[in-house]
C-alpha cells in the first residue's frame, strides 16, 4: 500500500501501523503472539478516510497484546544540494545535484505470523512498534489472506504514539 505523498518519521519514535478492511470476515490479516498492549483494534464504519484521532476514540477500541504481521518501509530522501562547478565566466553558477540516498529500510512485523483472524466489516487492527531508521515512508505491507471469489476494500495507515493522532494514510486498494 503506498502513500500518495510519504510522510517523515523519526528514528526512535514509535508508530501504530493500522489496516481497515471494508468487507465482512472476507479478508484475514496475520498475527502472531506479541507483548502485552502492542497491538489495538477498533471497528469504526468505513469510510475510506481514517480519523485525524486521536486513535483510542475510535468506536470499539481495544487493546490486544499480539502483533499483525504488518510493517512500512522506510527511505532517507535525497535532497539537492547546490554545488558550485567552475566556468569560464568569472562568476561560478550554482546547480542542483542530487545527493545519494540510502537503502530503504523496515520497521514492524515483517514476517509472516502463523496465524489469522477473519476482519468484520470496519475492522481496523494495528500493532505499534519503534521506527529504527528515519526518512520518508514510502509503503506499507501487510500479510493479508483472501479465500478467493470475494473481494474486499482495504487501506493502511501510521499513527503517532506520542499523540495517538493520524501521520498519514496509504491509497486505498481493492484486494480480491
């Protein structure tokens, strides 16, 4: 699920990594066991547009101590940065070069748990867990399960933990 426009998060600042599933016990999302609290679920109607928060209002809220296989891949930007390349008129003209990024890198469940649990209509689930390398989020993966023939609207999104307020949301995709 990518970000129409990626947000920056903070390495060392901790993240809530949500789903929203649209249909009724189509779509499964994978789990495994996890701490006490890391993960919370909600089940607002769907809308395809996520509450700016905070999350712990949201209809149905509650707090589950496993985590959903899901995580976000992060990239630093790459920025231009002037440079000053000699010419032969005595005034240097300034131009933008790109400066090299690095690899992108992931926080969150990135393997797939052993378990799943079907998502009723408005489901959401999230796990939280600690951005270990900032930059701009770029996606969010999601180990999800479709019994085939259905399909379902599903959409993903980052939540603050300090604030418990909405960061960003990815586009929506139908999953079938």
């Amino acid at each position: 699920f990518s970000f129409a426009s990626g947000p920056t998060l903070t390495s060392g600042s901790s993240y809530s990594l949500a789903v929203w599933f649209k249909g009724s016990y189509v779509t499964a999302v994978y789990y495994s066991s996890g701490s006490s609290s890391q993960s919370w679920y909600a089940r607002p109607s769907y809308t395809g547009v996520f509450s700016s928060g905070p999350y712990t209002s949201l209809y149905r809220y509650c707090q589950e101590s496993i985590v959903y296989s899901i995580y976000c891949t992060v990239g630093s930007s790459s920025s231009p940065t002037p440079t000053v390349k000699p010419t032969s008129t005595p005034t240097p003209t300034p131009t933008a070069t790109q400066t090299p990024s690095s690899p992108a890198s992931s926080f969150g469940q990135t393997v797939k748990g052993s378990l799943s649990a079907g998502q009723p209509a408005g489901g959401m689930v999230s796990s939280r867990f600690v951005c270990s390398s900032g930059g701009v989020a770029s996606s969010i993966s999601v180990y999800l399960k479709n019994p085939g023939g259905y399909s379902d609207t599903v959409k993903c999104a980052i939540y603050s933990e300090s604030s418990k307020m909405l960061v960003a949301s990815t586009v929506e995709k139908t999953i079938s």
